[in-house]
C-alpha cells in the first residue's frame, strides 16, 4: 500500500470518527471516543507496520533493551540535548551530558547520528563518550548490577581509583553512580592525568556554582564528594575559585555527611587532604572550619601557616588550630610570637570595670602555648581567659589590663621556662 493511499484511508477514518462522535452525547460519546482512538490507533500502527521493511539492527542495538528513543522521548528534545553538548559554557554542556545519561537509552539513536555526522568537535566527543557509557552493555542494567556487589566495577571509568581511596561499601558504590550519572566528565579524569584531574575539578566546580547562583539548585551530597575526588592526586593544584565553592558546599552538606557513618570515615580523609594543601588567601577560613569540622589536619596546617603569612587574624586562628589538635612539642614553633606586640584581631572587646582587656599576638602565643601544656590561662595571669572546645581558647579573653604588665611579663617568662625544660603544673599533652 502506498503512502498517498494510506493518507486517503487514514482522513476517511476520521471523517467518520467526526460524524460519530457528533451523533453521540453523554456516556455514549465518551464509549464511542474511546473505541474510534483504539481502532485509529491499531490501524496506524498496522500500516505503518506495512510501509517499514524489516532490516537487522546495527550489532550494537542488541544491547539495546526496551522502547525505541522515538516511542519514549520527543525527537526534537532529543535533539537540543545532543547540540546542548556543544554550548558555548561548560556548564550547559555538562547538564546536558548528565540529563542525557539520565534519560538514558531512548537517547542512543541520537547519540549514533551526532557521532556520524562527525559535526562540531566538543559535541563528537561527548556524543561519543555517552555513547558508549550507555551501549557498553545496557548501562541501567551495569549499574543494577554494580549496585548489588556482583559487578566488581572493572568497565566503570574511575571507578578502581575510588576503591583504592574510599574501600568498597554499598554507600560508596551508591555515591559513585551518583557522581557518575551527574559530572561524568570528573570520573573519567581519575583515569587520566594530572592535567586532567586539575582541569575536571575546576570545571566541575564551575559547574556546581552555576546551578547554586543561576539555577538556585541546592548542591548535593555527591557534589561535595566529587569537589573532593581528584584530590587523591598530590599533584592537583586548587585553585582559589575552587576552594571557595568546595567550602561553600561543605557549609552546605557537612551535617549531613557527618552524619553517614558509612560516608564520613573515607570522604573526610579526602577533606584533609583538601586541608593540608589549602591556599594562603583563604587559610583562616580553612583553619577555623578544620576546628569546627574537628579536622585534625588543622594542625599541620596551622604549623605551616606560622612560616607563611604575617596575617594576624590569620595567624591567631593557625595558634587556635595547633592548641586545638597538636602536641607539645608544637609550642616551640609558636614560641617565636611570644614578643609580638601587634594589637590581635578581636570581635568584641571585654570590659572589666571601666577598662578592657588588651589582647596581642604575643598573648595568643601564651595561651596556645598554655593549652598545649594543659595549663589553666589563669596560671598565667589571664584572669579572664576562656577554653573553648572548637577553637581552643577564645582570643578576645587571652588578653591582660593596661595595669597588668608584670603579669604579662612573668607569663613570657614562665612559658620560656617551660620551653626550656621546666616543668608545669599540669601534664604537657604528646
């Protein structure tokens, strides 16, 4: 039967649905619609049966299960998905890239002709990649069986280096689908270079910042661990964008991370390794949020913070950290403020009758020293000094009165006494 023919058949069928339903009101109409639809639409599908030869699928297509993409997805959506893979922000193409993993394999056809018409360079590549994360075996199927154990990961990009990082838990395996179906990009640079891994960070946090400010898209749990990934590579360097985005999502998704038992042990040996290696402009934030996280990588950080700025908020809040989670023989390092009479950073002053204390670098020193001997601040005549659990002391109280300069002074000499091998009062923490 011949197309024109079946165009004729086809409008006589629906003239005399038109005259039907006209002659029919109430129940009777709703009964008739119903069957004049089914009749149309078995008759539709039996000519064009007719009109469509059967032909072999492409070797490929036989892991290719369920409906056709033209049954289950708009072919035009379809098609603004595969040019969206070449959109002029990195943003757009990797939402692209993750909504068509997500829709899954009604996008395959599409992605086979993107392929084929070898078009713009970035589209190609990412068609292809795709592709072949979804023809690879049926990619729903993988990941059921991933997800189950059975499947120990081996055809997932990224994956064994995720092993060897975080162990293999069913929570792990669970966020890595995650990560994977949302910033596949980030997973396929674990198996990369350097140079890979530092340019999928940076997009990826790009990307993360894009749908915080423009889509007002609350950052996920597995985007806080995919800022993370590539950090299991020493050689990554972050950049200050980066870092501010990554704390951002922190601020955003540490309760909830702290409290997964399963997640926080692997994903906070990440953090740390965040920490250790943070960039002097944002260091005081990475200091205080290590004492609020209890990161104990605060210290080696705080000790190395000594010997790279001169920052004053700055270096009180490295002092905080290292009285925080370091050891005694830490004090030795601080020992070089204990003469610095800069005036320290306070948020309130403390008033005590009609003066207020004085708090300087010099008298921070004195405290962190303090508390890493376990010695009471008021020992060192710092009658109004405060232990805190998060950040050690509190720097607006580690301070003395105009009228105390003896007591400042004697607490220079009996911290040095300590650094020279005198003994506190208290146990000196190791």
């Amino acid at each position: 039967m011949t197309p024109s023919m079946l165009k004729s058949r086809w409008t006589l069928k629906m003239d005399q649905s038109i005259r039907l339903i006209r002659k029919i009101t109430g129940l009777r109409f709703i009964v008739a619609l119903s069957e004049t639809i089914i009749v149309y639409g078995l008759f539709s599908s039996i000519a064009w049966a007719q009109l469509t030869p059967a032909s072999p699928s492409p070797a490929a297509d036989v892991l290719v299960t369920g409906p056709s993409a033209a049954d289950t997805i708009d072919p035009e959506e379809a098609e603004n998905l595969i040019l969206q893979l070449g959109a002029s922000t990195f943003a757009e193409r990797e939402k692209a890239g993750g909504e068509i993993l997500r829709i899954g394999m009604p996008m395959v056809s599409f992605l086979r002709e993107a392929v084929k018409e070898q078009g713009d360079r970035e589209t190609v590549l990412r068609a292809r990649s795709a592709l072949s994360q979804l023809t690879s075996g049926n990619f729903e199927a993988r990941v059921a069986e991933f997800l189950t154990g059975r499947d120990v990961g081996a055809s997932f990009d990224g994956w064994q280096t995720i092993e060897a990082t975080l162990g293999d838990t069913p929570a792990i395996r669970e966020m890595f689908i995650e990560i994977l179906r949302v910033h596949p990009n980030l997973i396929a640079s674990l198996d990369g270079t350097t140079r890979d891994r530092t340019v999928a960070i940076d997009q990826t946090a790009q990307l993360i910042q894009a749908n915080m400010f423009q889509n007002h898209q609350f950052p996920s749990l597995a985007d806080c661990v995919a800022l993370l990934l590539p950090l299991v590579d020493p050689g990554v360097t972050v950049s200050g964008g980066y870092e501010s985005t990554l704390v951002s999502v922190l601020q955003k998704q540490m309760s909830a991370l702290r409290r997964d038992a399963s997640l926080w042990g692997p994903v906070s040996r990440l953090i740390d390794q965040w920490v250790s290696r943070s960039r002097i402009e944002n260091r005081n934030d990475v200091l205080w949020y290590s004492m609020q996280w209890d990161l104990s990588a605060g210290a080696a950080l705080g000790v190395r913070t000594l010997s790279e700025t001169t920052d004053i908020e700055t270096l009180q809040t490295a002092m905080q950290a290292i009285a925080r989670f370091g050891v005694v023989e830490d004090a030795k390092l601080i020992a070089k403020f204990i003469d610095d009479d800069r005036p320290a950073a306070t948020r309130m002053p403390v008033i005590v009758g009609d003066d207020s204390l004085r708090v300087t670098i010099g008298d921070a020193a004195l405290a962190a020293i303090a508390v890493l001997y376990k010695v009471p601040l008021q020992d060192l005549g710092m009658k109004h000094g405060e232990l805190h659990g998060k950040v050690a002391f509190l720097v607006d109280n580690a301070g003395y009165l105009p009228n105390q300069a003896a007591d400042r002074a004697a607490a220079k000499k009996t911290v040095r006494g300590w650094l020279n091998g005198a003994s506190p009062q208290a146990k000196p923490r190791s």
